[in-house]
C-alpha cells in the first residue's frame, strides 16, 4: 500500500502556479508595504550616517529592501 502522489496534490487540481519570477513579485508587493513602517523605524532609530548605511546593508542582505 504505497502512497500515490497524486491524490496528494488533488487540492491543488485547478489551481493555476504562477512562475518563481511571478511569485517573487507577488511576495515583494504584498510583504513589502507591511514591513514599510517597521523599516523606516529601524532606520530611524540610527545614531549618525554610517549607522544609517550598515542598517540598510543588513536589510540588504537579509533580502527585506
């Protein structure tokens, strides 16, 4: 009695995927906005313009701006 992967996936029957390029866009637009406020709080608790700069490099590479 073997598991078929396709009943697995039977929820999804109809459901149309977009692409990964798609998916990347539609995250970016809908989680961008939501952390807009707690972004520019973060900035703004920076002491002077380096602090400012590795905020926004940490953002960077943590893939929120």
């Amino acid at each position: 009695m073997g598991i078929n992967m396709h009943n697995e996936l039977e929820p999804l029957a109809g459901v149309d995927t977009p692409a990964l390029a798609d998916f990347w866009k539609w995250v970016k637009k809908t989680f961008t906005f939501s952390y807009k406020g707690e972004i520019e709080a973060y900035l703004a608790d920076s002491v002077d313009h380096a602090d400012v700069e590795n905020r926004i490099k940490r953002l960077q590479r943590r893939g929120m701006i």
